[in-house]
C-alpha cells in the first residue's frame, strides 16, 4: 500500500496498513530542512514565487511523510529590506505596504494603518474565474509540478483559498471583522457568497490537475457563537461540500483553536475529515472522536509546543497517545495540531513516521 492509497482509506473513514503521517509542513519549516538562508529565502520566495514551486513537496518526500500540501501560485511581491525586517512595498512609490512575517507561515501581514473597512465595491473586486480559464493560468504552475513529479505514491491536498469570512480579517483588522459578524450579517454573507464562488473553481481546476484533497480552510470559525456559525458558516459549508463532491476529491476542513462548542454543527457539514484538532486550545482528540464517532475522519492533535520545544520521546509518546485516541479503529491520520512548527528537528518528524509504523499498525487480515 503506498502513501495515496494509505492517505485516501484513512480520510474516508477506513482502516488502511498503518496511520498515514501528513505533518502540516509549511515552507518555512521546509526552507530551514533544505539548509537555505532563513530569511533571505523567505524573502526571495516572495519575489521569485516560481523558484520554489516544489519546496514543501520535496520536504516532504525526503521525510518519507505519507502527504503534503500545495498551495495557488502567487504573484512576485516587491520587498525592501529595512535593518532585519522586510516590507512589502508598492513598486511605483515605496510605500510600505506590509510586513514580512517572519515568525508565522512565510507571508505578508497588511499594515495596521492600511486596514480599512470593506465595502460592497470590494467583493464585487474579487474575481471568480473559471476553472478551465485557470487550467492555461500560472496560478496553477505548483500544482502541476507536484502532482508531476509525486502525484502516483503521494497524497496532494490542493489549498484554494479560503471562503469563509477569515479571509478578510488581514484586510480590515480582526475587531472589525468581528464586529461585523454582529452588526453586518448580511454583508458578510455577501462576502463569502463571492468567495466561496471564487474559491470552488479554484479547487474544481486543482482537482481536475489531480490532487487527491481539497482543504477548506475555516481559521476563525472558533470566534463564532453555535448561532453565528449555523447562519454564516455552515450554509456555504455545505454548498462548497456539495458542489465539489461530483469531481471526486476529499474535503477536509481545517478549524484551529478550540471548536468544541461547534462539533455538532460540524458534524452535519459532510466533510470527510475534520483538522488540525488544536489541543492546546481545548479540542481534545479523544473528545472530538467520542462526539463525533465514524461520522468524520480526523487529523491532527500533536502538541504543537513539543513539536517545537520538547524532546523525541515526548514527540513520540505524544503520537502514540493521538493514535490511541484518534484512530484505534483507522479514519484517523497523525499531523501537528496547527502547522509543524518552522524550528521542529527533523528528528521530530522521523519520531511521528516511526510511531505511526510502530503504534499506528492495523491488523487488515
């Protein structure tokens, strides 16, 4: 059985050989593996994004991880250098338009003074373009380098792009938006409708190129309230679910923090796994398993601060208790509880595959 088949068994709910492994590895953590200038690379992926094209793939292979994800090509970024920080700046003027994020996943973080309210002339802004136009776009160059080159033994989460209102939380600042989960309701339907739009023929030409999963990410769905998330979440939830089910890929959701007080609306979503399991926030494995039973494959729930601090065998105790939890009768596949850290030792992440072929082997026979 290799990785895909091991990958897809587990994400629908079965029992393949052993526990798969898809870490969570983001490119920062795949720059510091590959031996690169830290923050050189950083910046350099930023304004080269076609350079790197195959960064967390090729981690991932050497890992011998089971899985990873690619994410939309990006457009090149002008970046500045000021002492150790790096700005994005607006190419004509200079003007400073955010910062390098050096500490998180490698991005752009819009300046606090540059975040403003956004209007209805905003969502019409957004582009919803096809998935066939999107197939000849270089948008697409990642993905099909990697399904390429690892599409035949690897598992490949496509990410689209979220549609869920977080994407417009480093537009307009996180008290804002969250005031207008109260105050404009109808707006944020409006918002996601067009995202949710944009973000469907997205993943529709990921899975047309031949990943095997599409990631639905929902970050900030923990900041709503059960009736929040049933009237402004779930709806499109289960539009996107429905619409993508006839292409045949995986979809798995992806909602950190502490969800615990959502399950059950979750539950009725229809995805095939739900992710990271974030237990230092307050969603325990064994609780989302307990409430959620076979109705949903899991992933994640390893202590992220382990990952980053502890030593090996606290890493591998750590996976033998998620295993234990998650996946004793399979739909469970072990990962990070939010994304490997950048500094996490390799020795870490051999730990995880080790006690996935150790603890994480079923008896098929």
């Amino acid at each position: 059985m290799n990785s895909k088949e091991r990958t897809c068994i587990a994400m629908s709910g079965g029992t393949p050989d052993r526990v798969p492994v898809m870490p969570q590895i983001c490119p920062p953590h795949a720059i510091r593996v590959a031996g690169l200038p830290f923050k050189e690379t950083v910046v350099d992926q930023l304004r080269n994004p076609r350079k790197y094209d195959l960064l967390v793939a090729d981690c991932a292979h050497r890992y011998g991880v089971d899985g990873f994800r690619v994410w939309m090509g990006e457009e090149p970024v002008s970046v500045e250098w000021e002492g150790d920080d790096a700005f994005q700046v607006e190419p004509q003027t200079g003007e400073k338009i955010g910062t390098v994020d050096f500490m998180g996943g490698g991005g752009v973080v819009l300046l606090p003074e540059l975040q403003r309210q956004l209007t209805e002339e905003d969502i019409e802004a957004i582009p919803v373009i096809p998935a066939e136009e999107l197939l000849d776009d270089e948008v697409l160059v990642p993905t099909k380098k990697v399904v390429e080159k690892y599409g035949r033994d690897m598992f490949i989460v496509g990410c689209p792009g979220s549609f869920i209102y977080e994407v417009v939380f480093g537009l307009q600042g996180s008290k804002t938006t969250i005031m207008d989960l109260a105050v404009r309701p109808d707006f944020v339907k409006r918002m996601t409708e067009r995202q949710m739009a944009a973000s469907l023929q997205r993943a529709i030409a990921m899975v047309k190129l031949g990943v095997d999963a599409i990631y639905i990410g929902a970050t900030f769905g923990q900041l709503m309230s059960p009736p929040q998330f049933a009237e402004l979440y779930l709806p499109y939830l289960k539009r996107f679910i429905a619409e993508m089910r006839p292409y045949g890929a995986l979809l798995y959701l992806h909602m950190c923090g502490r969800i615990t007080h959502l399950l059950d609306l979750i539950g009725t979503a229809g995805a095939d796994c739900l992710e990271p399991l974030d237990e230092l926030a307050g969603t325990a494995v064994r609780e989302v398993r307990e409430r959620l039973g076979d109705r949903i494959a899991l992933m994640g729930g390893v202590n992220t601060v382990l990952l980053s601090q502890g030593t090996v065998e606290e890493v591998r105790e750590d996976c033998a208790r998620c295993i234990r939890e998650g996946g004793a009768d399979g739909g469970y596949i072990l990962a990070a509880c939010d994304m490997l850290p950048t500094e996490t030792d390799s020795e870490k992440v051999k730990a995880m595959l080790e006690c996935a072929k150790e603890v994480g082997r079923y008896d098929c026979g």
